[in-house]
C-alpha cells in the first residue's frame, strides 16, 4: 500500500450504506504488513447467495481452486480476504492453508467450510501460514459490524495508493435495495475473466443462477475491458453475495436472470462494476493519466475490443501518453498487431475529439499546438474508427511511467 496517494483518485468517497444481512470485520495478522490491517471478514446471515467470476490464467491460486469449487453449492456465509500473500503457486501447502483458514473461519461463523470463501492478494510463491487466523477471525466474527465498508476496502490494499468503493440504490419489485462494491487493484491488472479482487454485496433476494448470470454479463463491458500492465494475476477474484434481507420489505424473489423485474437491478450492478474497474485503472501504478480508448467501425464487437485491448496493452502507447505526445503513429502500430481485420487507408484516429489521421494519412487540418495542449489533460481519450463494418468497444488503461517500473523492481525488497 503506497502512501502517496495517485493523483487521479477521486476527490471524494461515497457514502457506503449498511447492507441487511452483511456483518464486516478486519484485523491485523501480519501476513506481510507490519501496523496496518491486512484481513477482512464478512459475515452473512444464513440463505446468503453466491456467484463468482474468476481468473482464466493455467497457474490459478489455491484461494481461487477453493472458490470455484464451492461456488456450486451456490451459498455463502463468510468471505475471508488477505493482503501481503497470493498463495499462489504454493503447491500442497498452499491447499492445506486454505483448508485451514476455511475451519476457522467456519467455526467462527458457525457453518461449515465449504460455505466460506477465501480470497488472498500479494506476492506469489510463498506460504501462506493460516495459522495467523487462529483467533483473529473468531474476534472479527465477535466484534463485525454494518457500518466498516472503507475499513474493508482498506484492508484488501497491496500496491493501492486509494481505497476503491461504489454504491447504487434501485428498486426491485418496486422495493428499494442496495448494492455495495469495494475492489483492490493497482498493477498485474489485464483481465481474463485484475493482481485484482472485487466483492459486491446486495440485500436484494436473488437465487445464485440468476445472480451469476448477471455478474458475467456485467463483467464484459466492466473488469474485462480495464487494463494496466497487460499481465493477468493468478488470483483474480470477482464475488457477489445476496442476502435477500429486502425481501422483509417485499422485495421480489428473482430466479432467473431474464426476470423483467430484475432488469434495473441489472443494469445498475453492471453500472456500479464499470465504476469500481475505472477506480483500477485510474490507480494503476505509477501512473498519471487515465485513458478511455474507444474503437468503432471494426467487423464486429470482438474484433473492436481486441483492437482496443492492443492499443491499451501497448507499451509504446502508454508511454507516449505519459510524455503527452499524440503519437498516432503508435496507435497504427498497434491496430496493425492485433491480428484483426484492418484497413490502412480507411482508419482516423483521433485524440479527445481532435482528429489526428484520416485514409491513411496525417489529418490535413492537424494542429500541434493544440493537440500537445490537448495531452497535458489528466483524462485522455484515444478514438479509432477502423472503417469495415459496425463493430464497437471501450476500454480503460493508464499511462505507463518510470514509477511503474520502481514500484516493480521493489515490490518483493
């Protein structure tokens, strides 16, 4: 966790209302950190709904093998997250400190393990001694609250230099209910669906198919189109949680996902997702900008976001933007290795609606000046429209600075 806070962190955080049916704890047990918290608890009442999305990476962490496996069950009633270690990549011993953390935790929540789901974020390669929740989790369950959402965000941090939240209220059924988000992510962020972990928590009553086909689809336009580095974690973990405590209010009981009534709940999930996924990207490490990369005119929606994602993944585009140099030349590059229908001399790239290129060629009405005034800005807006068809997406990245390589070179000292 930094402590100099990125300067595109928002100004302000939200006020973070209590979910029904959601308790919340965190603690220090020195996994990693000395005099900072570095686990944070959830308690859910019985009933609780899960679903999962997680990382696609061959070398998954233990933590993200225990989830999968137990998201079939399709409840929950504790969530357990560490920072300062991934167990990823620690074999046998990996597996067993998992099992481990799931007793303890079970015996403080009063379930069995198979209903806690863990969650750890750090180094790779070295094991995690779950030993440290002995006693630690019994206190959290004791002492867990309504009202800690920044102390979670807080505790879930690694390379952060902010806490990350979001908050919607919609009604379900004509009944007011509460989505809460908080997430952790700073570098190793590319999604394959970022090191990233998401929590979302809802009273809404919604059973785990619905509320797992509403996440993944919430998920494609949100973590799946953020990029920092290119590079996707081991331990990438998005959860959600139901408790249904609205239906005490008359909130409607929603199965399926196709549910009319359900379809705002929907969009304001899929709306709070894409906020807490900018709050990844605008704190990547080291960086100074943030930049929303827009591409329009490709054969279809996959070929547009591939393009994007070349372009946001390019180290020779994140850097010009870090010098605030509107080098389209970088951008043609970039479009040109993406392995997706392309045309040369029908592409235009423009920067924050300034047109830089056009068929091929350098914008005959191309301005310098204003152009170089144009990337001193801190939001930069990259636009390419590839000319073949109607096929279109967005993406967020961040510039790429020598902090980045810093905060790299220095990570496991």
């Amino acid at each position: 966790m930094s402590t100099t806070v990125s300067p595109l962190a928002p100004k302000h955080h939200p006020d973070m209302p209590a979910i029904g049916g959601v308790r919340l704890a965190t603690a220090q047990a020195g996994i990693r950190y000395k005099g900072r918290t570095d686990v944070l608890y959830v308690a859910m009442d019985q009933g609780a709904a899960v679903a999962g999305v997680f990382t696609r990476s061959k070398c998954p962490s233990a933590p993200v093998d225990w989830c999968r496996e137990n998201l079939k069950a399709g409840t929950a009633r504790a969530l357990v997250v560490n920072s300062g270690n991934a167990n990823a990549f620690t074999g046998l011993k990996g597996r067993e400190s998992v099992r481990l953390t799931a007793e303890i935790a079970g015996r403080a929540a009063g379930c069995e393990p198979g209903q806690v789901f863990i969650a750890s974020t750090g180094v790779i390669g070295e094991p995690l001694d779950a030993t440290k929740f002995e006693g630690v989790l019994a206190a959290c369950d004791e002492g867990a609250g309504a009202g800690t959402w920044m102390d979670a965000a807080r505790a879930i941090m690694t390379t952060d230099t902010f806490p990350k939240l979001a908050t919607r209220r919609v009604m379900l059924g004509g009944v007011p209910v509460t989505i809460n988000g908080i997430a952790k992510g700073a570098g190793m962020i590319a999604p394959d669906m970022a090191t990233m972990l998401a929590f979302v928590f809802t009273d809404a009553p919604i059973g785990a198919p619905a509320l797992q086909a509403m996440l993944q689809a919430g998920v494609r336009t949100s973590f799946n189109c953020v990029t920092v580095d290119g590079d996707t974690s081991t331990s990438d973990t998005l959860m959600m949680f139901a408790t249904g405590a609205a239906a005490m209010n008359g909130a409607p009981f929603v199965a399926n996902a196709d549910d009319e009534r359900a379809a705002p709940f929907s969009a304001a999930l899929t709306d709070l997702l894409e906020e807490l996924a900018q709050l990844v990207a605008r704190d990547g490490e080291g960086a100074r900008k943030i930049v929303t990369i827009r591409v329009t005119g490709a054969v279809d929606d996959a070929s547009a976001h591939r393009i994007a994602m070349s372009i946001a993944n390019s180290p020779l585009v994140k850097t010009a933007v870090a010098g605030e140099d509107a080098n389209w030349g970088r951008i043609v590059m970039a479009v040109g290795k993406a392995g997706e229908p392309a045309d040369r001399d029908r592409l235009a790239i423009s920067f924050g609606g300034i047109r830089v290129a056009t068929q091929g060629a350098r914008d005959p009405a191309y301005d310098e000046a204003e152009t170089s005034a144009y990337m001193r800005n801190e939001a930069i807006d990259i636009a390419v429209d590839i000319g073949l068809g109607q096929g279109a997406a967005r993406v967020w990245t961040c510039d790429l600075t020598k902090a980045y390589v810093e905060i790299n070179g220095d990570y496991r000292s």
